[in-house]
C-alpha cells in the first residue's frame, strides 16, 4: 500500500503496492492531483453534466455540508477545499461551489471530526477530485485515525476492519445523496448566466396547496 504521509514515505509515492495487505483496501495516495483540480473525464461521466452546471455561494454550501462560514473560509484560503467554479477575487466577488466540491466538504468535516490529521485529509481530498462519479458511489473511506483507506467492495471494508485498521467509515454514495437532497431545498445559480435557481423547498409546496384549497 501507498502511504498517506509520514516516516519511511517516499515523496509524491502513489503506487498501490502488491502482498498481503492489498486486500486491506487501497489507502489514499498523495500525488494523484493537484489539490484542487478537476478531472472529472470518468469513463460514462460528462464533466459538464447537470449537476456541474449549478453553482452554490458560501453560505448554501456551509448549509449543505454542515459547516461554518468560518471553516469553508479557512479551508479556501489555505486550499484545502477550493471552490472550482469560481474563487473569490478580492472585495466584492464571492465564491461558487460546485456540487461535488460541497460532497469534498462534507467529507473533510467528518474526516476531522474523527481526528484525522490535516495532510491525511488533504491526500484524500486530492483523490477524490481525481475520481468519477460512478467510483465515488461505490466508495468507503476507512480510517483508524491515522491512515485513510479507499475500500471499493464489502468485502473490502469487513478485511480492514478484521484487520483493525479500520475504525469508522464514511461511503461515499451516502453523503452524495444526502448533498443532493440538502440542495434540492436551497437556492443555486446557473453558471453560465447567472440565474438564480429556487429550490424546491417542502413547506412552500405546503403553502401553494393551501392556497389552491382556500
């Protein structure tokens, strides 16, 4: 396996290696990407697909990824978590985040709520801008706090955590859904003109029936 970071790690080492413990899963590689890239062009993705064409200012991606202002400021500013839509070009302007990049925070949260160290959650949010939609939906992230795990199968996940290596997981599809879900009640913006997208917020559904009821 490629290691995360740390002692007796050879710098921008990303091979998987081969032996016994492959089948612990594949660790996150450092190097994939630059932080902050997109490459997006999975086999069966668009990298203009619906979903990239919608935008989200700060405070909708804090709400959908359940962060603070504070902390989606912090990681843009340091790069942990750059907006790939569009950064922020002094006073006046502010940042659009595309959908996946709102899943990426969503992920760091859980990532450093568990206590992962900062240059294991940068390798992992550099692999996952570099893979396709269809490889995220299918992904665990495994960590034992120091070291974090790509697992692509059950039967993956069961070995590390066998293993010991594993201690809490987060699969990836899951937070995919639930970003989407906490999006689809808050406002976007198209990239390409700018429109203002509604959300389709439940009580004001609840609202117009009663009103065609009245």
């Amino acid at each position: 396996m490629a290691s995360t970071g740390g002692e007796g790690t050879a710098a921008g080492d990303s091979s998987l290696l081969d032996g016994p413990r492959a089948a612990y899963g594949r660790q996150v590689p450092p190097g994939r990407s630059a932080a902050g890239s997109r490459t997006d062009g999975a086999p069966g993705e668009a990298a203009d697909s619906p979903a990239e064409q919608v935008g989200y200012r700060g405070p909708t991606a804090c709400s959908a990824a359940g962060i603070t202002y504070r902390q989606l400021d912090y990681w843009a500013r340091t790069g942990l978590v750059e907006p790939s839509i569009r950064p922020a070009y002094g006073s006046g302007t502010q940042r659009l985040y595309g959908f996946r990049d709102i899943v990426v925070l969503k992920i760091v949260k859980r990532l450093l709520d568990t206590g992962v160290s900062l240059q294991n959650i940068r390798a992992a949010v550099r692999h996952l801008r570099s893979r396709g939609r269809t490889d995220l939906a299918r992904m665990t992230l495994m960590s034992d706090g120091a070291t974090v795990y790509e697992c692509s199968s059950p039967d993956e996940v069961v070995d590390l955590l066998q293993g010991g290596q594993g201690v809490f997981g987060i699969a990836v599809g899951v937070v995919w859904k639930d970003v989407e879900g906490a999006l689809s009640q808050l406002h976007g913006e198209r990239v390409d003109t700018g429109e203002t997208l509604v959300g389709d917020h439940p009580e004001d559904e609840l609202a117009r029936r009663r009103n065609r009821a009245g």
